[in-house]
C-alpha cells in the first residue's frame, strides 16, 4: 500500500500525492472517503493550487516539477499522451499506430501511468466506447474517466 505525502480533494474524488524532495512522483486516485491531509507542506499546497487551477480551467498548464519513472516503452507513451489536444481524445488504436505498437501495449502503459492528470491518459478511449482507466474495465475508475473527458470537452 502506498503512502501519501498528501491527500487532496478533487470534484470526483481524492488524489494521494507522493513527492521526492519537491518532486511529484506519483499521483494516485482514492475514495472520496479518503481523509484529507490537514496540515499541507510547501509541495502539497503548491499542487492543490495547480488542481483547484485545472478544475477551474482544464487548459491549466502545471508547472509544478514532477519526474517520470518507468519502462522506456512506457516513457515513450506517457510522452505521446502530453501531446493529445485537450478536449480532442484519441484511440488505443489510432495512438498504437504512431508509436508503431499494439494498441494492448498503449492500454497497459496508460494504466500504469504514475501521474494522471498531468500526463492525460484519461484522453484515450477504445474505437467503440470509453475503454478502460487504471487497469479497470468497469466501476468508479471509469466514473473518473467519464468526469475527466466531460470536463475537458470542447464544444465544438
């Protein structure tokens, strides 16, 4: 079980942040139930700044540092996700063929994206329907997903 340097509240739910020094390094949905940190240090109210900023405005550009930690396959698809458009989700498919890999590949690397929200893997969907969201097919990860895209829909 991993242990939170802060838990934070978003309109769907809480985020569990773990830092490194100033460093953001992973960021984990959790139960609404969850009980927020009281006391926040300098790191911890610096990103409920940079999430209140994003829940206010989906085009919220964060500038808080975080650092990446994975398989170098997985760096290359967490750096792709920073590319989608907001408002404009892509496709396993369509995202497995840039990268010229398997669309199960990208959905294994998205689901084990350490910092959701800032690296967008919620803007995947599968070709027919929402797909999965952190390793879940079904259930409140996919109620997270569903807030995410509609909160950064674009009227077109």
């Amino acid at each position: 079980m991993t242990t939170h340097d802060a838990i934070l509240p978003a309109p769907m739910c809480r985020l569990g942040a773990c830092f490194i020094g100033e460093v953001l390094t992973r960021l984990d949905f959790l139960p609404i139930e969850a009980p927020l940190s009281g006391q926040r240090d300098t790191r911890a109210r610096q990103l409920s700044r940079e999430l209140d900023a994003y829940w206010r405005n989906p085009a919220h550009a964060f500038t808080l540092p975080y650092t990446l930690s994975g398989t170098p396959f997985q760096l290359r698809v967490w750096h792709a996700l920073m590319a989608i458009p907001l408002g404009r989700p892509t496709t396993y498919g369509a995202l497995a063929k840039q990268l010229g890999t398997a669309a199960r590949a990208v959905g294994q690397a998205c689901g084990s994206n350490p910092l959701p929200i800032l690296i967008p893997c919620h803007r995947v969907v599968a070709a027919s329907g929402l797909g999965g969201f952190m390793h879940a097919s079904s259930g409140t990860p996919l109620d997270v997903k569903t807030w995410l895209l509609a909160h950064e829909r674009r009227p077109d």
